[in-house]
C-alpha cells in the first residue's frame, strides 16, 4: 500500500468518519482505532477516491461494490474480533475489508471470484503478513486451512451456507446475509458443537450476489 498518498486531510476525513461510526454504535476500540488508520481511499478506483470517507458503499472495478463502513464496523464488531483470530472472508473485493481485520491481529484468509479484483486487492494488501489472499468460489470456503475462529461473507447468499458453518471451529461465529437479490437479513451463527449452530437475525441489509456453487448460479 502507498501511504504516501495518505495525506492529513485524508487522516482528518477518516476521524470524522470515526466520530460518526461511534454516533452508530460501533464502540469496539480496536476496530475505530484500525477504521482510523486504514486508507480507505487507497481501494477505491480514482474516480471515487475523494468520496471515501462518506458512510457509503461505492462503485469498484467489474460492477462490485467496496461496502459501507458502517456495514464493514458492523460486521466485524458482531465477529468481537481478538488479536490471533483467524478469519475467513469470502469476496475479497477492494480487499478494505480484510485491511481492518489485519489491522486488528486477526490472521485473515480471504477468497475473491473475480480474477482482476484477486489481483488488485493482493497487491495493495501485500504489505500484510498476516493476510492470504485466493482466487475461487469462496461458497466451498477454504477447507485446507479449516478450522476459522470467525467467517464474515461480504456478499448475499440466497440460504445457509452449511458448508461454511462447517469450517467453524466450535465456539466459532459466522456472520452472512442472507435473502433474495434486492435486501437480505444479517445473521450471525455460532458453532455450539460438532454439528449444531444456533443463530440470531441483526437486521436488513443489502450486498452485490453472492454467485458460485453453493448460492447464485448467475
Ligand atoms: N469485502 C469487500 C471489500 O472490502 O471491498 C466488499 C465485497 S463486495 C460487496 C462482494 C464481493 O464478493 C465481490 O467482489 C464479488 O465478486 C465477491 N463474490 C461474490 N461471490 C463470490 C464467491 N462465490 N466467492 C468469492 N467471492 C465472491
């Protein structure tokens, strides 16, 4: 990442954002303190840098979407990440996402489907030793470094990905929305044992398709 172009007006606009986050009740110290230091700007293609830190979700390559902020706080504070978790992120996309989990210690493993996203996204999250990044269907998650402490899934799943839950450790969270193409409901699942989870809705939400084997097959 080149945090040359982090400028102090970028730094002042991500307080800002900061400020408005915790107005939204994100209160997780860790997280503000890494929504505080990433350079949102820098994921964003050119044409959208300077609405960066806006609470919006925007336009990157290949019609996808980087998501809102409040979207990526509130996700990842639902996960309570600790220092040495490790992650799964199914739709990598900008790569902002797996950005703050490294920020905060997690061991990120991140899955992209879209080759020129993969590419882009591994290239300005190089400069993190704790982020891996693949190209594939993540809807088959990533099975050779199973078990996860925690699964986030940054796209719309039409149901349950069973096959996710599986790679949970027990105690492990999976956070997903889930529902049709236009809105879709977060839920978040805890492994209870070898083959039970339970689950709670947290509200509406709407993400690009989640399409690969076990979603939309678009
Ligand atoms: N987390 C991203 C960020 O920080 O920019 C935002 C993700 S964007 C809302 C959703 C991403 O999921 C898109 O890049 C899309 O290509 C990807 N995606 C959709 N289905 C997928 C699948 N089966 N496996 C991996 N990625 C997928």
């Amino acid at each position: 990442m080149n945090t040359k172009n982090d400028t102090y007006k970028h730094k002042g606009q991500r307080q800002r954002l900061v400020q408005l986050l915790e107005s939204k009740n994100i209160r997780d110290v860790n997280l503000l303190k890494a929504i505080g230091s990433v350079p949102r700007h820098l994921f964003l293609p050119k044409d959208f840098e300077q609405r960066a830190y806006e609470d919006n979700a925007l336009p990157i390559d290949e019609e996808q979407t980087i998501s809102q902020p409040y979207t990526v706080a509130f996700q990842t504070q639902c996960l309570n990440i600790k220092p040495g978790d490790k992650v799964l992120e199914i739709g990598t996309g900008s790569g902002y996402q797996a950005a703050i989990l490294a920020e905060m210690g997690a061991t990120v493993y991140t899955i992209e489907r879209i080759e020129k996203l993969y590419n882009k996204a591994k290239k300005i999250l190089s400069s993190y030793k704790n982020v891996f990044c693949f190209l594939g269907d993540g809807t088959m998650g990533l099975p050779e470094n199973k078990p996860y402490n925690k699964i986030i899934v940054t796209a719309a799943a039409p149901h349950t990905p069973l096959v996710l839950i599986n790679q949970l450790c027990i105690g492990g969270k999976a956070i997903i929305p889930i529902g049709n193409m236009k809105n879709q409901k977060m839920i978040i699942f805890t492994k209870t044992d070898e083959n039970t989870f339970s689950e709670k809705e947290l509200g509406d939400f709407r993400f690009v398709p989640l399409i690969g084997k076990y979603a939309w097959n678009l």
